[in-house]
C-alpha cells in the first residue's frame, strides 16, 4: 500500500467513504490527510518527538500533548484539542 502511494498508483479500498463520512480519493490522498480518520495523527508522532527533543536540549521545560482546557486559556470545558509540543523556558 506504502509503495503503490508513494508511486501516485490507485489503491484498492475496499469501502468508498472515510470514517469522517468524505470520499475516499483512488490515490489515497483524502485518507492520509483526514484529521478525522486518525492517519494523520500517527504519521505526526515522529516528528512531535524530535521537536521536543530539541527543545529539551536547548535547555527548555517540554510537555507533550497538553489538553487546552488545562491551560490557562480561555476554552469551553468539553473541548478536546491538545497541543502537541508545549515548551517554556527558552529565550527567544
């Protein structure tokens, strides 16, 4: 599947729709970019770490995945978005 994306070649799914209810495109392309399916979550992790791990060597405090109603932002309870690399403590 990797190697007929990467080539720009139809990939065969076996149902017409993602999970976000949109169609899927025969390249796949909906499916890696939909923030609905979860895809494009997974494929984030790698680079999430190496920049917290820079930013841990320049000597900043990190957190990771930091729900927004935990911060002190104005933000309805019920919501569940996050920032993924929260980092304090370095000089700009």
């Amino acid at each position: 599947m990797c190697l007929l994306r990467r080539l720009r070649l139809p990939l065969p799914f076996t149902n017409h729709r993602c999970s976000c209810g949109g169609a899927l495109d025969p390249l796949g392309d909906h499916r890696a970019a939909c923030a609905t399916s979860g895809f494009l979550c997974v494929r984030s992790i790698p680079l999430e770490s190496a920049v917290a791990r820079i930013c841990r060597e320049a000597g900043g405090r990190v957190r990771t995945n930091v729900l927004l109603r935990n911060m002190n932002l104005p933000s309805p309870p019920p919501d569940a978005r996050a920032i993924e690399v929260l980092v304090s403590g370095v000089p700009v």
